[in-house]
C-alpha cells in the first residue's frame, strides 16, 4: 500500500524492517525523530524535494534598518499575561509592547505593527536590549531585532538572489526611459527592428549594474531573515521586492512525497540504525532457548546502508554544484 501520509509511511517503514512478523524495538517519538530527520536530508539535496520559487515581499515601515523589525520569542516562559509590558530599549530609545500569551502564560509572539501605524520613526543603531514588566511570569528569553532584512518563511530553506531595485527601467510612469525609447523608435511595429531597442534596453540595464550595482543579501536559514545591504532610502514602503528563493515541496500539501523511493529506504534506514542503538544495550543477553541479542550487527547493517543511501543521494538524485555545470 502506497504511504499518503505520515502515519501509513511511519507504518510501512516498519512492516520494511519486519513488522508484525519480529517485534522492531523503537519508540513512537524514536520513529517520529528519524522520520524528521530523514525529511530533512530529502529537502536538503534531493532535487525532488526543494522547488525554485520568486518570493514576493511588500516593504514595511519596520523593515527599516533604524527601526525595530520583530522581537524573536526563542524562550516563551510561563505565567505571563496580555497585560504584562516588554521594554525595548536602546540609547533614548524607549519601546513598551504587550506580548500575545498562551493557555499556560507562554509567550507566543510579541506583535510590533502596531508602532508604526504613523509615521513614527525610531534610530536604532544596533539590536536593543528588553525588559519585561511582570507579577507572575518567568523563564521568557526574548530577541528584539532592528530592521534591514526581509522576513524569510520557515517553509524557504534557501535564498539565491534578490531581483535588482533599480530606477532606471522602472515602469511607474510616462518618463521613465523604458517608455521613451519605446515611444521613440517603436512608432511603429510593422517596419521598425526590434534590434535598437533590446540594445538600447541592454546598455542602459549596463549602465544601472555599473554605476549602482545589484544589491548584496546575506541570508542564513537559521535566523529566517534576508538582511540586504543597501541604501534603503530608495524604496518606500508598499514596494516589492521579489527573492529567488528554494521551497521546500512540503509533504501535507503534497502528499506524493511519501511515496518517494529513496525517502522510504532513508527513513526505514534510520530507523533500523535506531533499532540497532537500542539493541546495543542487550549485547551478549541470552533469552531462554539459548537466543542471542545481536543489536551489534542490525546496527552495523544499518550504518553501511545508510552511508550507501547517501552517496547514492549525492551521485544520483542531487543537482550538480552550479560552478561544476557546463
């Protein structure tokens, strides 16, 4: 039977390993982890598990890099509440936010749209410092960020280029020279070449990359944050910028990943090598009938076949690197 979802794979994987035939000594969160683990790797190198996408973002006053662009929850505590204040500070700078709790008092987020519903405005140099005011909370573990990057999703796992913000060839109005070239040396388009124009288009998008230039990004997947290293000042906000990106294709929404056939051997891999770890445990116990553990050797096998698994996975089913192409 064809696995659609995460349980009927967890469920074939271990009828691959045996089951209900022997008895597969892991646990639900043992199999659940490597199961995890093994979509990762897939989303990491198989060309089948990441999609080429141009990300689509709208500029905001927070983006700003002298302003405050999110405040990261990495730790959300317990027993605070809507009511408690989170104090941003840095230099005269002074920020009071509410942050968005749970059932438990668990900080869920802490919104800062809210800031910028003016025109205000803030300075900061450097990522600022918190303090939060509160009778009954503890443990939260906060990182307020200033501006400068584009939010990245959880679901983009690599960011290649960012397209150029230029003015040249903008298409805002009637002035700019893309029109004028057109209505120029295109008043007609039976007997007018097309050649001038592309050239002309070409030198001009030549003379932009010269004297301007793209504009670098830094991206680590970790942060989920683009920062662009430009002069803000040429955009304002409610304009775009379009990233290429990577997505990875993911399994709810496309349930045809769990039919994959080098997934299904990975995860059934990692969870016989998982299988054998447990087993090391009982090494040389003798059941009654004079039966021997041997987790030694199910991890041994396992260990091999998932060293093959990869290789094969780089040589077979991973894009080659961009500079080796051609």
């Amino acid at each position: 039977m064809t696995p659609t979802d995460k349980a009927s794979f967890k469920e074939y994987c271990l009828r691959r390993l045996g089951k209900p035939v022997i008895e597969i000594n892991i646990d639900d969160d043992q199999i659940d982890d490597r199961i995890d683990e093994a979509l990762r790797y897939f989303f990491d190198y198989h060309f089948d598990g990441s999609d080429k996408q141009y990300y689509k973002y709208q500029i905001q006053t927070k983006n700003y890099p002298n302003n405050l662009a999110d405040v990261v929850v990495s730790n959300g505590g317990t027993g605070y509440s809507n009511s408690d204040t989170i104090v941003i500070t840095q230099g005269s700078n002074t920020i009071n936010l509410n942050p968005i709790t749970g059932p438990t008092g668990i900080i869920l987020s802490v919104p800062v749209d809210s800031l910028y519903t003016g025109n205000n405005s803030y300075h900061l140099s450097s990522d600022p410092n918190y303090t939060i005011t509160t009778s009954t909370g503890s443990g939260a573990v906060l990182q307020p960020r200033k501006g400068g990057f584009i939010p990245i999703p959880d679901n983009i796992i690599g960011v290649v280029s960012m397209f150029p913000v230029g003015q040249a060839l903008n298409t805002n109005n009637l002035f700019n020279i893309r029109y004028q070239i057109a209505l120029n040396d295109l008043y007609t388009l039976s007997s007018v070449s097309m050649v001038p124009y592309y050239m002309a288009l070409q030198h001009v998008q030549f003379l932009e990359q010269m004297l301007v230039g793209q504009q670098p990004i830094r991206y680590n997947r970790h942060k989920n944050a683009c920062y662009v290293d430009m002069d803000w000042g040429i955009m304002t906000p409610g304009d775009y910028v379009i990233l290429e990106a990577y997505q990875i294709v993911d399994p709810i929404i496309y349930s045809k990943v769990w039919s994959d056939r080098w997934l299904q051997r990975y995860a059934a891999c990692l969870m016989k090598q998982q299988w054998g770890w447990n087993l090391t445990k009982f090494t040389g116990m003798q059941l009654p009938g004079g039966v021997m553990f041997n987790g030694a050797k199910i991890l041994d096998d396992a260990t091999n076949e998932r060293e093959a698994l990869e290789k094969e996975m780089i040589y077979t089913y991973s894009l080659p690197v961009t500079d080796m192409i051609g």
